[in-house]
C-alpha cells in the first residue's frame, strides 16, 4: 500500500491540498492494486491535466472533460504540479 508520507515533494504537491479551479499536471499516482487501476480507467494517469472543482470529500475533479469524484484519501495518493509542463491526452 502506498504511503503518503512517502510521496517526494520537491515542488510538486498531492491532490488533497491544492487551491480550487487550478490547473494541475498529475505528476505520479502512487495509488496500488486497485484503486491505481480505478484512477487510471477515470483517466488519471501522469501528464494528465487536471482540474479540482469542489473541495470536501469526495473531491471533485475536471479530467478529459469530465467531472469525477475522488476521496480525499485517495486524493493524497495523486501527486500534482502547477500546469507549465507538457501534457498528455492518453494514460499508457
């Protein structure tokens, strides 16, 4: 199981606590098993660009133009940066 306290912080942050309506690039998804496999068929997979719309839990977040609801546990497993890297539209 993956840890949150073991996500690397050098400049980027995880989901739970960034600011509403930023635009966000998903650096790495530390989620196993199957909440990892959830995430990326919801497509948050890494250079994806992401939104988060509504605060509280679950989070309520913009990917390829859709809205989905992620608990902010599991939110704490997606580690993110500002949008100022390439993106991508597919997760591999």
């Amino acid at each position: 199981m993956w840890n949150a306290n073991q996500l690397p912080t050098d400049g980027a942050t995880n989901l739970a606590s960034v600011s509403l309506e930023e635009e966000l690039v998903v650096e790495r998804v530390a989620a196993e098993g199957t909440d990892g496999i959830r995430l990326k068929r919801m497509g948050v997979c890494e250079g994806r660009l992401i939104q988060l719309v509504q605060a509280g839990d679950p989070l309520i977040i913009s990917v390829a133009g859709s809205y989905v609801g992620v608990s902010r546990m599991l939110a704490r497993s997606i580690l993110v940066r500002p949008e100022m890297i390439e993106t991508t539209d597919e997760c591999a």
